[in-house]
C-alpha cells in the first residue's frame, strides 16, 4: 500500500445536498432529500483540516449557499488560514452579499452563455438576470472581490464561447474558464450513469467537432495572452479531444491529475471520495484522516494508475495542484 497521507491541502466540501438550478448536464436537483452538515460537524471537520495542514477549501454540490447556517463556519476556517472559495450557481448571491464578502475569499460562478442560453441549460427562468444582480451587490460592497466564471461546454454553448466570455467580462467578472461536460460517469447524483439518449442530449455530436474547434481557435484568437482567460491553449483544446474521444474518434487520453494524493471531497452526508468521480473510501464521520487513510483509500491510490484508468481518462475537470 501506499505511505498514508499526513497533509491534504485541497479539500471540496458538499455543504447542502441539493440545488437550485435544473441544469441539463448535472442531475444534482433532482435530489429531493434535504442533507447538510451540522455546526457539530462542522466544526470538527476544522479540526481534521488543520490536523491535515488543509490550506483551500471548495465549497461545492449542489448550491452551498442553501445552507441553512454556513457563514460562521467560512468564518472560523478564515481564522484558520484556510481559503475558502465558493462554487455558486448564482441565485443566492444577492440576498447573501455582505455575508460573503465578509467571510469567503473568491466565488466561482456558472456560466453557461449569453442570458437566453444561460437560462435554457439552468432550467430556470430569469436566471441569468439574477446571477448578474447578485454580482453587481458583492462588488457594491466590495468592487475588488474576485467572482471568476466558469462555463461548462456541451451541444447548447459550444457556438458561443466568445459571447459567454464578453458576457462574463461585461458582468463584471475577474476571469472565466472552460470545460468539457461529463456525460459518462456516475458523479452528480448518477449512480447508475446516464442512458445513450440522455448523454446525446448534452454531448457534442460528430457533425458539431469542427463548429467546436473553430469557434475554441476564435476564443483564443480573440482573448489568448489576456489574463481573463485562465485556461491555456493546451486544456481548451483538450475539450475538443474529448468529444471527439467521446464519440469513438480517437483514444481518451487522462490529464495530468493528483487529486487522489492531495485532496478529498467531502459530501453533505460525511461520504469521501478521492475526487468527484471515483468510489467513496470512507465517511468523515470516522474522523477525515482515518477516512483518506482508510484500508480502501490505501488500496486504491496504490493501484490507481491516472494514465490507464478509465475513469481518469474521460476525466473533465483534473487537480494537478503544486503547492501554489
């Protein structure tokens, strides 16, 4: 087995199980329970993360902000030395502006495109609109608070991603990033994964590759060496070999990734896993440093090999942290 793992720098937390949006690439809403973490567990989670020298932690799920109390807790990791960031569909971000800028450090938001197209792939009227009002709040109370985008690729963007990106600018945000949907795996409430029919609704078809790799040329064409844009030529470009691999015209190739030896995602109900995508290996609830050291967690780093896995290989959203 491998060396047991004594420092965990990155940690992505489910504060609440559900969400607010009805998005077409993700089945998360379709979760009727209502599971978040307690104070009591919260606070203990502080403890295993300093006891495991965490230095980020990713708010994530579902949408974190439908917490029912989560802002003491961003608070008492701050005070830790713990960044925290916030993944947010948007919506709540007006109503908990102050609170925000009060106690987080930097916000992620999804964009999936201009407002029409936006709206569409949410699943809910006027989401756009208030994505946009919740953004202009957090800057009234602080104008530099970073609030970069993030925009998942699939049949019902890939022609906008130059108009995705001039929207985000125009909206205010620091940055935008790009990535492929994941169509295949069981993350996302899928434990079963998706049927063929459900996965050609949001994947790219063969005749919509060369419209994607036209319009990713004219994005970096258009924004390349602007710091706006976080991704490199390499990774956009890889989307397109994603889809491309998707749809059995040319082998997946794994990104560079160290998820598994750096970083644990913790779900609403204690359930950890090495990243979004692989089998749970123990519960927080064991306490997180037995969890991630756990006989099943040993087991699978020592024989996972990112290269050849499988799941790594049609992964699309890697970790290949360095200590920065």
């Amino acid at each position: 087995m491998t060396p047991a793992v004594n420092s965990l720098p990155v940690i992505v937390l489910y504060p609440h199980s559900r969400c607010n949006c009805r998005c077409r690439m993700c089945d998360i809403w379709k979760d009727t329970g209502h599971k978040e973490i307690s104070q009591e567990a919260l606070a203990r989670y502080i403890e295993d993360f300093q006891k495991l020298s965490v230095r980020w932690v990713v708010l994530s799920g579902g949408e974190p902000l439908m917490h029912s109390d989560l802002f003491p807790f961003c608070s008492r990791m701050r005070a830790a030395g713990i960044r925290v960031t916030i993944l947010s569909t948007g919506l709540l971000l007006e109503r908990d502006a102050a609170k925000i800028v009060g106690s987080v450090d930097d916000v992620i938001v999804s964009l999936d495109g201009p407002p029409a197209v936006h709206d569409r792939i949410r699943g809910v009227p006027g989401a756009f609109n208030r994505l946009k009002d919740g953004i202009r709040s957090i800057h009234r109370h602080d104008p530099e608070f970073p609030i970069a985008a993030r925009s998942v690729v699939q049949r019902d963007n890939f022609p906008f991603l130059r108009l995705t990106a001039s929207t985000a600018k125009d909206m205010g945000l620091h940055s935008i990033s790009f990535l492929a949907a994941d169509v295949t795996s069981s993350a996302f409430n899928r434990p079963a994964g998706w049927p063929v029919e459900r996965q050609e609704m949001v994947a790219l078809s063969a005749e919509d590759l060369h419209p994607l790799e036209r319009e990713i040329e004219a994005l970096l064409e258009d924004w390349g060496g602007d710091p706006f844009l976080s991704d490199t030529p390499e990774k956009l470009r890889r989307i397109v070999r994603h889809y491309r691999a998707h749809l059995g015209f040319g082998e997946a190739v794994a990104p560079r990734c160290n998820a598994p030896w750096v970083s644990a995602v913790i779900e609403a109900d204690g359930v950890v896993r090495p990243c979004f995508f692989h089998e749970p290996i123990g519960n927080a609830g064991q306490g997180l440093a037995s969890a991630v050291n756990s006989v099943e967690a040993q087991s699978f780093r020592s024989s996972l090999n990112v290269e050849t896995n499988p799941i790594c290989k049609r992964c699309v959203c890697s970790l290949n942290w360095n200590g920065s």
